[in-house]
C-alpha cells in the first residue's frame, strides 16, 4: 500500500458518510482497460471514460481529481519509488 485517504461528507440533518480508500502499487504490461460493466452500467455510475493517463498527461490536465494531488502523488512514486508506510494522500 502506497497511499492512504479517508474521505468524510456531510449528509445533512447533522449525519455524516464517508469512505477509507486504500492505493497500491501495481506493476503490469501495458494493455487496454476493457471494463466489464456495459457502457449503459457505467454510465449510470457517472462513468464517462475510461483510459490511461501518462504523468504528463496527469499534470498538465485541468481535471479535478481524488485525491486532489494525485498528479504530485504520482511525480513521487516515479522519481523516489514506493515509500516506507503508507502516506495520507487526502492532505
């Protein structure tokens, strides 16, 4: 496990939900991701596209993503490899 985030939203009427989410490195040829949900399912998953981002691609995107600072996140993994323990990617 490389990374760790813990993601908490307010429901209203003072209730709470969240989810702990936990990233690992994983190293694989290259291949084309072939879901094996239907386009409609992922679309009702608010799924849009899917696809490989290179870390160039991921910087100099202006999409939000989660975590925040995956783009660094991943600059990191790439220049200094996996770290020791898990570091907190929600901050």
């Amino acid at each position: 496990m490389v990374w760790t985030r813990t993601h908490v939203v307010p429901l209203g009427h003072g209730r709470w939900d969240g989810q702990t989410e936990w990233y690992y490195l994983v190293r694989t040829p290259a291949f084309d991701p072939e879901p094996r949900l239907s386009w409609a399912e992922l679309r009702a998953e608010n799924m849009t596209a899917v696809c490989w981002w290179t870390l160039d691609e991921l910087e100099a995107a202006e999409t939000e993503f989660a975590p925040r600072r995956l783009p660094s996140l991943v600059r990191s993994l790439v220049e200094e490899g996996p770290p020791a323990q898990p570091i907190d990617a929600g901050v």
